[in-house]
C-alpha cells in the first residue's frame, strides 16, 4: 500500500506522522520503503539517510530506477531528498506525462513492501502532485486552527483535480490533528469545524489526536524511531492508536 502524508501548510508535522507510520509498521514486522518528497530533507535527516547521493531527484528528472538509489538505514529503507529537488519541478514542467513520473517509477516495487510511505512539502506543486497520483491513500495531518482549515479547502481542490485527471482511485485515509491541545477552548471549538468540513469532503477526522511532546523532537534529533526512543511518551502512544483506527497491522 502507498500512503502519502500531506498538507498544503507548513508545520503540520507532516514529517514527524510520516516517521511514525515507517517506525509503526516496521515494528508490526513489515517491509516499509520511505520516499523524501521534500527538498529540506528533513525525513531523510530523521531516518539517518544521505541526502548527498542519488535520490529523488535523479528519479524524476534523470529516469533513474528507483531500486537503485534505495538506501538501508537503521529505521527502514529509504529513497532520499537533497537540495537538487528543489529544481525538479521546473526540469519536468514540460516534460509529458510529468504527474505520472513517480507512479511509473515505484510501481516495480509495490510488491517488494508492505508499505510505502512518502512524504510532503507544503507547497502544492507538481512534486506533491506526483505524490498523491503515486498513492493508494493520503493522510492528512493538521493543526486546529483556522489556518489549517483554509489550508484544508486548498487541499480538498488539488486532490479532487488528483482524482479526476491522474489518479481516480485515490482515497482519503483521513485528517489527524496534531499537536493538539485538548484542554484549550479554541482548539476543541477548532476540531468540531475540521470534523464538519471532513464530512463535507466525504472522510472523516480521527478520534485519535496527536498531542505534543518533547520527545518528538528529541528522537529526530537522534536519528531513532520514536517507538524506539521514546515508546511511553505521549505522542508514540497516540500515534499507536492512530494507526490502530486506520487498520495498519
């Protein structure tokens, strides 16, 4: 299965639900291929890979083949983001077929892994277009503001363009709020708008939220898992209970 993690807003924790969900399944014994879709590298950094070598970028512009530019880290195997990703975008613009490079490139490996995870940048541009035309499913994770929820609309147009052009089955796993503050008025108010405006889109808001925690911060810093670094802390235990909501065993 291919999952991407995406929103059209910075600082959704897009990285940090996506190093969750590679650390989760690996623990449940699964085979899980991580794809850095994002210049800043920040996956790449977090799961102890080289942004250095060839990775995405060499995929999409180059034709490259995904398999060789795999790398194995102590948290999974990976296909890295560097810099040169930034200029990707503007080396396929003109390119035909350029929404399908990335389907067409991991295809030989979905059979090769449980799971495959990619993740985002905020901008939404041909990169993430790729991402989401790549998917099975995308997951969505936002804050409870009112930000987020205007980046929601935003988000709701590109997939549905995603849907009708590139990828007709294409399905919203869900939106997950993170770094959620269950004892503030704004954000409980906050949540009941996200948990209409998913009706509205046909998906749903998760029961489970992701609340904050140093330990998020200290395990990318150290290149683990978070289940590894810090299994008892908050966020570890509230995304297990994400990924249990969503089926993934």
């Amino acid at each position: 299965m291919v999952i991407t993690i995406a929103f059209g807003k910075g600082g959704s924790t897009k990285t940090t639900t996506a190093s969750a969900l590679i650390g989760y399944a690996k623990q449940k014994g699964k085979s899980v291929l991580a794809i850095d879709c994002d210049p800043q590298s920040n996956l790449t950094y977090s799961m102890g890979g080289n942004s250095n070598v060839q990775g995405l970028y060499s995929v999409l512009v180059n034709g490259v083949s995904a398999e060789k530019v795999i790398q194995t880290t102590s948290q999974g195997d990976l296909i890295a983001a560097g810099l040169d990703l930034a200029a990707a975008e503007m080396n396929i613009a003109a390119r035909p077929g350029r929404d399908f490079i990335l389907r067409k490139a991991i295809e030989p490996l979905r059979n090769k892994y449980d799971y495959i995870v990619l993740d985002t940048q905020p901008d939404l541009n041909s990169i993430i277009i790729n991402a989401l035309t790549a998917a099975d499913a995308v997951l969505m994770p936002i804050q409870a503001n009112s930000f987020s929820i205007m980046g929601l609309y935003q988000m709701q147009t590109t997939i549905e363009q995603v849907q009708q052009y590139c990828n007709p089955s294409l399905k919203i796993a869900g939106i997950v709020l993170t770094k959620y503050k269950p004892r503030q008025t704004l954000a409980v108010d906050m949540r009941e708008s996200i948990a209409e405006q998913a009706q509205e889109i046909g998906t749903r808001l998760f029961d489970t939220f992701i609340r904050e925690g140093v330990a998020v911060e200290q395990a990318q810093a150290m290149q683990q898992s978070l289940f590894d670094y810090a299994p008892n802390s908050n966020p570890a235990k509230d995304y297990m209970s994400l990924f249990e909501e969503m089926g993934i065993q």
